[in-house]
C-alpha cells in the first residue's frame, strides 16, 4: 500500500481551529509502540541548531499546540524544534547550497527494529524543510554515547529515510525496511526550517545479557520487548498503554472500552518477549475507579498456532487497586491474554518472571542477527 506523500507549503492560518486543514493519512505501521517516547526514556541529545524553538519538544506526547498570539524576543514560539534561516556565502551566492541542512540527534527509549516514521509539521506551514533524511545507528557500548561519540568516524550510520520532500502543516510518514536494531537517530531538515514531532514506531529488541542478569523482570513489558498483538476494543484508550513503564498517573494512561451492551467481554492479546516461565502478576486498576473491569481471566499459550490455558481463573477485580498474585505453578509460554469482564479497563499489566532455556537461546540468535 503506498503512503500518501504530501509536499509544499500549506495555507497561512486563517483563523478558528488550526488542525481544520491538517494534512494527514492512513499509516500502515501505528500499530507498532513509539520507540521515541519520552515514557520509554528517549531524549533529544543534541541540534546543531534551535535557534525559534527547541529541539526536546520533537518527543512531547501530545499533538502540537499552536497559539497565534504567542511571540518571543526570536520572533514566533513553536511547539516544535525550529532552526535559523540558513544562508549562502557572499552577496553573489545567497543560497544554502544542496549540502547544507540541520540535524538532531534522538536517542531512542527502547533499542528496536524501526518499521515506521511520521515527520510532523503540524503548524509549520511554510517553514518546514524542504526535505528530511533520517539515518539509524545501533551504539554497542556500556555507556550511553555522548553526540561527540556518536557523530566520530567509528559509528555506522544506516540510511532510513532517503532525502524526501515533506509538506507544511502534515503528517509525512515513511515506511522503513531496514531489518536491523538501532539505538540512534540521526533527523536531517534540509537545509533548514522546523518540525512539530517525531514518532518512530517498531518493535522492541532488548540486549538478552541485560536481562539475563536481572533474572527475574517483567516479560511482558514493552521496554523488555513484549508487544500488544492485538485486542478487542480501543475505544477511549490504545491496549499498549498497559505495558508502558511505571504507574498509571491519569484515566487515559491505562486501557479503556466502550460500554457493552451484549453478553461478551473484552481482552487483549500480548506477545512476550520470548518463551518465558511467568510465577507472579500484577493487574492494576490505577485512576479507573468507575469504569474499572470488574473481573479478569489471565491465559497462556506457545506459539502463535498452540491452545489458549487459562492460569489465572476469573478473579474479581477493584477500582483503582494494584492486585498481585504469586502463581502455585508457573505459567509458561510465548503468548498471554486477559480477558476482562464484561468491559471497563485497567491500567497496567505486569508478569514477572524469567526466559526459558529456550526463549534465552532465540532472543540471543536475535539480537545477534539484527545488530547489522
């Protein structure tokens, strides 16, 4: 399926709600966790430029607010990252030549395979980059790379994104192929202008030694690999906000349905991080007080084509509790569902435990095959 591309600039704001002619599509790849997320501990780590607006706010959660009144010392305050008119050498040649551009460096919060990125340039109408580039680097090292580190000769950089014309005031998305983890980005504007946010979606591959020394971890969490394979409703909430890291801290940090009206019942489906042997688990209800799930059923099996055993039967379930159960026997498998009962939410999903012989044999083979 092709990706609707959008280039130029858009109209000036003309009053009333500024998202009314946003530009955006149909991403084939949203449904992939956002390894750039602030909540996962990615950071923006260096711009060579932000001279209108700075460059942390490429990772801030929400859309991009935009207040027409509001001007600084610089000039117009962006929610975005926003760089300096670049200019030529001399009266004669006042161009920016092709070369020239800016650049951030992104850390991502989980290392991963990247399937998919969306350049937002909500709100810069026509001073977005004429084009971006974006490149992957996968940094091995114990410690976290300094830019210095990053930007030296030693370091790969894997092209992800070739240089693409985007549009102002639109959500330009980029299929990425490239089966390998990365750790980095490097975002190139070129040659200048601003960008509101950066997303990049794909799944998590942890470092198997990390976890092998923690032994017991949770096998399920997004920062350790689990994923959310699918689920029954989304409708106040995304499934993957029950893997994220820490407490819930509001009603929409968690999971929530519509109201049933029938006999059925909601659930989620997770992938682990690998085959696993699970002996304890957490179900919180965090800021779900009215509309908390009034039961839940935990069920386990391996592989995607194995039989469905329930290991935590039907429990009743308060609002805005953390509920904890230590397993008599441990639950093993690739694969978790919880249903809830009828409907309702909660906020996060913990399953501690540790990999099986085998599950810490395929995570390495892995990670060592996607380190490129």
């Amino acid at each position: 399926m092709a990706i609707e591309s959008f280039t130029g600039n858009a109209n000036p704001y003309g009053g009333g709600d500024p998202y009314a002619d946003y530009r955006t599509a149909d991403f084939p790849f949203t449904q992939y966790a956002n390894l750039a997320a602030r909540e996962l501990g990615a950071g923006v780590t260096f711009a060579n430029d932000e001279f209108f607006a700075q460059r942390e706010n490429l990772l801030i959660a929400e859309a991009a607010h935009f207040d027409p009144e509001h001007f600084g010392h610089k000039g117009k305050i962006m929610d975005g990252w926003e760089t300096r008119r670049r200019r030529g050498v001399c009266a004669t040649q006042p161009w920016p030549t092709p070369e020239d551009h800016d650049y951030a460096l992104v850390r991502l919060g989980a290392p991963g395979v990247i399937r998919g990125i969306v350049v937002d340039t909500a709100h810069f109408r026509g001073n977005m980059p004429q084009a971006v580039s974006i490149e992957g680097a996968n940094w091995e090292g114990a410690l976290a790379p300094t830019p210095e580190e990053l930007l030296g000769d030693d370091v790969k950089w894997t092209t992800l994104v070739a240089r693409t014309p985007v549009g102002g005031h639109a959500a330009n998305g980029f299929e990425v192929t490239a089966e390998q983890r990365f750790t980095h980005l490097r975002v190139n504007q070129h040659p200048d202008g601003g960008i509101a946010r950066l997303r990049v979606y794909g799944e998590v591959v942890p470092d198997p030694a990390w976890l092998a020394t923690l032994g017991t971890f949770d096998v399920v969490a997004l920062e350790n690999g689990g994923s959310v394979q699918d689920a029954s409703n989304r409708f106040y909430s995304p499934p993957t906000n029950t893997i994220n890291p820490g407490r819930s801290r509001k009603m929409d940090d968690g999971w929530e349905t519509a109201r049933r009206r029938d006999n059925g019942n909601d659930w989620i489906r997770y992938r682990l991080v690998a085959d696993s042997e699970i002996r304890a688990v957490e179900i919180d209800t965090a800021y779900l007080k009215g509309n908390s799930a009034g039961w839940a059923s935990l069920s386990v099996k391996s592989g995607e084509e194995g039989e469905w055993t329930e290991f935590l039967p039907r429990t009743r379930l308060q609002p805005d509790t953390n509920h904890r159960f230590v397993l008599d026997t441990p639950a093993v498998g690739t694969h978790v569902r919880i249903d809830i009962f009828p409907d309702g939410g909660f906020s996060r999903l913990r399953l501690y435990g540790s990999l099986t012989e085998a599950g810490a044999a395929a995570l390495t083979a892995r990670h060592q095959e996607l380190r490129g």
